[in-house]
C-alpha cells in the first residue's frame, strides 16, 4: 500500500459529508473493521467451515544460491502477520460489492468508506499528515496508477508542450518508465529535480528517497505548488494505493482518470486493506498496551535497527564497500529523535578497479539494481534491506566474504 500526498495551488473545503450509500444512492449500514465487530470485513467466518490456513513457512535457501535483492519486496514483515494470525483475517460475503460504487454521494465514488476511515486514523496515529485539514483522499490501483493520475491532474490546461516531470538524483528508478508509460502528450520525465529552477515542472518527492534513504524536501522553488510527495506503507501485494489531495478540482480530475483507465478500484482489496490498518491502529490502542508483539511499527524499527547493524559492520569488516553516512531526525510518531533505518541501502564499491557494482556484485550470488538506473553512479547499487531472513542472513555472510 502506497500514500501520495499531492500538493496544489488552493486549498479546498473538507469532502462533502453526508450519510453512506449504495451505488443506487440507498442507506448503506456502517461497516465497522475493529476487533471483535461482525462486518462484511470481520475475521469471523459465518457459514463458512474452519479458520485461517497457517502461513506457508519461509523457503529454504540453497548454499550456491543466487539471492536476488533487485526489488522491493518488504516479505520481512510476513513473521509479523504471521504473529497477528486471525486478528487481521478477512471474510467477504459474496453478495458484497456488486456494484461498481462504494459511496455514490462521495467525490471519489469507489473509495469504500471504511477503508477511508482507517486510512485517516492511521495518518492521525503516525501523525505524518494533517488529514482532517481539508484534505481529499483518492484511491487507486497502487502507486502506479495513482502517479500517472497525478501528474495527468497536475498538467497546465492548453500546454503547447508536455510539462516536465523531475525528480533529484539519485530518484526512483522507476520513475522515468512509469512517467512516460503512456506516452502523454501533457507531463513527459525531464530528469533530474536539481538540474532544474522555477516552477514550470512537476517534482516527485520521496522521502525517505529510495534509493539511498535520504530525507527530503522539494528542490525547486514552486509557487503553484506542482510536488507529488511519494510515501510507502509497506504490503505490496495488496496493489493499492491512496492519494491525500488538498485541492478539489485536483482530486475530482484524478477521479477522473483512476474511472476511465480501470472504472474504480477493486472493494475487496479495500476491504482487506482497511482490516489490515484497523489492526495496525488497534495495536496501539489502550486496550493492547501490553501485547507490543501486534505492534507494527515497533516490530519495523527493531529488525531494521537489527538488519543496518549487521550490514554495517559486514561493510566494516570487508572494506571493500561504503554506505552513507547514518542519519538522525524527531519522529513525529514517537515524538523522540530517532536514527534512520531506511528500505533501501545504497551500496558503493570502493575496490580499485571495479566500475560497475551490481556486476561485481552479481560474480558473489547478490543481484542488486545498478545505480545508473537511479541516475546515479554504477559503482553504487540499491540492496533490499527488507527482504525474508533467511536471504538477509545469507546476505550479510556474502559481504563478510568478499575482501
């Protein structure tokens, strides 16, 4: 699941409110996901025989193995579910999302409500957006979808040219193909964000960067405010993503494209979705003080905490790698200064002839993203640090390994 905060020129009225409705417009009961309510989301399984399946254990690694870290696949927190079991089980009935509307009286008419709902009460828990302040929420088919809407909603009317699209290097390697996928004749990929002054550009922010993990602001001084702030919650294979949009006529034209490319988005991925953030939430509610194993984002920073210690004393001991420097900030959730644990760790060779790190890096079993795909320099590599044990484990050894 995938957040984009979307920055424009006004600043709107809150979303219109107003009672839950059927696709036809009738009175639709509220859903509630919390523990122990009985919902179309519920873990119970009524008329339905037996409970949640056991996780498949994780898969065994063979010595000669080639382990790939290329992607971003967060399977790390699979032992945190794991740990959650039923709690975060979904049942849905199979009368339940017919229609092609979750909320017809809404400006995003296939955001389902309840999935709203726990998307504001997650951003209010970890406090990293004002969400009652104005803000509209669009949902799409992952971040992917919800990039191209934005950027199509952010292109000048009437532009004799495509708008450029930047980003500061090193910036997502995905960026460039996702921009010009469609070949759009109103934003095209521009490059990099630095290279660049004034606001006749659309800035993708991410923060932390991937790849190197990097806190950040936009670069370029924007009066119409033209920035797509890039955030990432971490369960990829829901393929869903939400927007928080400030302006209306922004959000109504992202509406627009999410309803033309694929007529919505799918009710029982929200579903699962917004079951999945009602336990994140419930976690740190009163009444799970004691239980810190169902807490996420204690779970995240410990094995992070764990996994950069390893890796940055295999880097240590070999020599033959540097990573960037560690970096501290206040953390809005815990309300302390924290260190930074990013996804991603940008990895640089430092051996005397070698060029290109992922190559050399590819001889020792480690397939990692070479860093020219980031606009970067091919002695450095973007490794996934989020990965099963297992791999990370086998990982850490393979460092220690080379000299």
């Amino acid at each position: 699941m995938t957040c984009l905060l979307v920055r424009a020129v006004a600043c709107a009225a809150p979303a219109p409110a107003g009672h839950k409705t059927t696709g036809h417009g009738r009175p639709q009961p509220k859903i509630r996901v919390t523990r122990g309510v009985r919902s179309k989301v519920s873990a119970a399984r009524a008329g339905m025989d037996g409970g949640t399946s056991a996780a498949p254990p994780e898969p065994a690694i063979a010595p000669d193995a080639v382990i790939n870290l290329e992607f971003g696949d967060p399977t790390m927190y699979e032992a945190f579910w794991r740990e959650v079991g039923e709690r975060a089980a979904v049942a849905i009935p199979g009368w339940s999302g017919m229609s092609y509307f979750s909320n017809a009286q809404s400006l995003c008419w296939f955001l389902d409500p309840e999935f709203e709902r726990e998307v504001r009460r997650v951003h209010r828990l970890v406090g990293n957006a004002a969400v009652d302040d104005g803000y509209h929420l669009v949902v799409g088919t992952g971040a992917t979808q919800l990039f191209q809407a934005a950027m199509y909603a952010l292109s000048p009317a009437g532009a004799q040219w495509p708008v450029g699209v930047v980003s500061p290097a090193p910036y997502y390697s995905s960026y460039p193909p996702q921009t010009d996928l469609l070949l759009s004749g109103f934003y095209r990929w521009a490059g990099d964000a630095n290279a660049f002054d004034g606001d006749g550009h659309i800035e993708l922010v991410c923060s932390p960067n991937n790849p190197d993990g990097a806190i950040r602001e936009a670069v370029l001084s924007s009066e119409s405010g033209k920035a797509i702030h890039d955030l990432v919650t971490g369960h990829a294979g829901a393929r869903l993503g939400w927007a928080l949009v400030k302006d209306r006529g922004v959000a109504k034209k992202m509406v627009y494209f999410v309803d033309r490319s694929t007529i919505g988005v799918s009710q029982d991925s929200q579903l699962r979705a917004a079951k999945i953030l009602a336990v994140v939430s419930d976690a740190y509610g009163p009444d799970e003080e004691d239980d810190t194993r169902l807490r996420l984002f204690d779970f995240a920073r410990r094995r992070m905490e764990e996994r950069w210690r390893a890796l940055r004393a295999a880097v240590a001991a070999t020599g033959a790698f540097s990573l960037p420097e560690e970096t501290a900030g206040h953390c809005n959730f815990s309300r302390q200064t924290v260190a930074a644990y990013p996804a991603f760790a940008w990895l640089r060779c430092e051996k005397d002839g070698v060029e290109d790190c992922a190559e050399f890096l590819r001889g020792h079993g480690i397939v990692a993203r070479g860093g020219e795909q980031f606009g970067g320099d091919a002695r450095c590599v973007r490794v996934n640090m989020l990965d099963r044990d297992g791999v990370f484990d086998v990982l850490i050894d393979r460092l220690f390994s080379i000299t």
